[in-house]
C-alpha cells in the first residue's frame, strides 16, 4: 500500500515541477531557484526508482526458486551440440513428452544428418498417419509420413488440449528454451525439481509442487524418473540423463543452426586473426606517405 502512496506522491511532484518550469523559463530564474529545481528532480528521480525497485522486489512472480547455471557441454562459444544426446532427447520427446506437448515449427526433414540418417528419418515418418487431402472425389484421406510432414500435434485444437488437461494448456516445445527465462537451465530443474509441498502449503487436486514453475503449483505431473525408458544405445536412463537429452534436443530444436552459428564465428576469428594485422601494417606505414603529405597551393606568377 504504502508503495502506491510514494508512486502517487512521486506523480504529483513531477507534474507540480513540470507545470512550474512550462509557466517559467528556465535560464530565466536566480541561480539559488536553478539549485533547488535540480536537487527536486533528483531527489524525485531517485525516490521514484527506489519505489519502483521497493515495488519489484515484492512481485509475487519473483517468489519461485531461480535455477541454476548448469555446465553444459555446448555452453562454451565454440563448443558444439553433443548430437548422440541430440538423438537420446528426440526418443524422450516421442516416447515421453509429444503424449501432450507439439512441436509444430520442427519437419521430419530437420532431423536428417543431425540426429538420424535418410532412411531412419523415413521410417518414423510412415509410422505417422498424417490427414491429407482432399482427393479426386473431395475427401479427406490418411497416408503415411514423409520427410516434408511436421511432427504430428497430440491434440486437435487447444481447446482439446485443455480438456484433456484439468484445464491446463501444454505448451508447444519448438522454441521453449527461448522463451522461458535460464533456457534449459529452466526446463532442466522443472523436469527435475519436483518435491513435496512444504509445511502449511495445500497443494489443489490436479496440480503439483515444483519449486521453479512460476506459482510453484503446476498442472503436468512428474513425466520423467528413473528407467523412464529404455535408450537405443544402451545408455543408463535415469532421470538426470533423460532430463540432459530432452534439453539438448530442445536447445537444437529452438535453435538448429547452432553449430554453424559457431563454426562461423571461428572461421571469422581466424579471418580477422590474419586481415587485421595487415590492415594495422598498411595503416601504419604504407599509408603514412599519405598522411604526412604537405599540399600547398600557389597561385601563378602574373
């Protein structure tokens, strides 16, 4: 409450000192009334940032638990996507996560030479049954995936998702790393951070405890724990591991042209590891001629 007051108060001073200088040129007053109006603007200045912060540091958005920074191995600036993890994370989305969750912006054809050859991308594609159409006779009709086809949406529209939810809205997973705040950091600990309430919080029927969901009570249920599934390479499947690879493939997927964005970047440092000395070197002395050059001008003799 006694924030609104001071944002209110800071208001009022601001427009009172607005009116004064609109009625009063400036450069017009004594030196003693200069000092004054700027120690006020200052001084308002500063309360109304003070009120503010005061203000935003008691959002109740900015309760939840922030994660934390993990070392992943594409962190690094020239430091690539693991893409065996790449390929563990997309048989977590299948087998786990595309149950509720769509991922609409990603073509079975971005999966080739990144995770799955040609021939193994064709495949999952015709386990799909994709609604095509309409035919000669103007009917709809189902065919097998192709490479062109998007992953397949578990729902028809969101209002099917959110009944078959309590309500809740899964959200689409093409670019979720980008549009949550810490990227995989975020999803990392939502996946893995789930718990038990603490003392005196109840918890609504259909909803569950997870310390980093904004409101700490979040709709989905724990998808992931230990042996969740069984990976094709023989990897252990525990719920760290499982947790890693999803967010792995999530970072690809919200960003695939991460590799090359790096692989760029280096081949620019070298570039630049061999132009810029060049440039320092004709700057500095095959340009100097130039520079120290006397142009004088003399008019003809009469």
């Amino acid at each position: 409450m006694w924030q609104r007051c001071a944002y209110f108060t800071v208001l009022a001073v601001l427009y009172g000192l607005f009116f004064y200088m609109a009625n009063m040129s400036f450069a017009s007053l004594p030196k003693s009334k200069k000092v004054a109006l700027t120690t006020l603007g200052v001084v308002t200045a500063g309360g109304a940032g003070l009120a503010t912060m005061l203000h935003q540091s008691v959002k109740a958005s900015d309760l939840e638990l922030h994660p934390p920074n993990y070392p992943w191995t594409h962190g690094g600036p020239l430091s690539s996507l693991d893409h065996a993890s790449v390929r563990r994370g997309y048989q977590v989305y299948k087998q786990v996560c595309s149950a509720c969750h769509s991922m609409e912006y990603l073509a079975f054809r971005n999966l080739v030479d990144v995770s799955h050859t040609e021939a193994e991308v064709k495949v999952i594609a015709e386990e799909c049954e994709v609604v095509d159409g309409p035919d000669e006779s103007g009917e709809m009709f189902t065919r097998p995936g192709k490479l062109s086809d998007y992953f397949p949406k578990p729902y028809s529209n969101p209002e099917a998702a959110r009944a078959a939810n309590n309500g809740a809205l899964p959200p689409d997973l093409s670019y979720i790393v980008n549009a949550r705040h810490g990227g995989e950091d975020y999803v990392f600990s939502l996946l893995t951070g789930y718990c038990e309430p603490p003392g005196g919080v109840q918890m609504k029927e259909g909803l569950y405890y997870n310390p980093y969901f904004p409101g700490q009570a979040i709709g989905m249920a724990p998808p992931i724990y230990n042996e969740v599934l069984e990976f094709e390479d023989g990897t252990p499947a525990t719920m760290s591991q499982v947790a890693k690879d999803v967010c792995t493939f999530l970072r690809w997927a919200a960003e695939p042209e991460h590799d090359q964005r790096k692989r760029m970047g280096l081949k620019l440092l070298m570039g630049s590891a061999i132009l810029i000395p060049l440039l320092y070197y004709l700057k500095r002395h095959r340009w100097s001629v130039m520079k120290s050059r006397k142009i004088a001008y003399r008019p003809p003799s009469k």
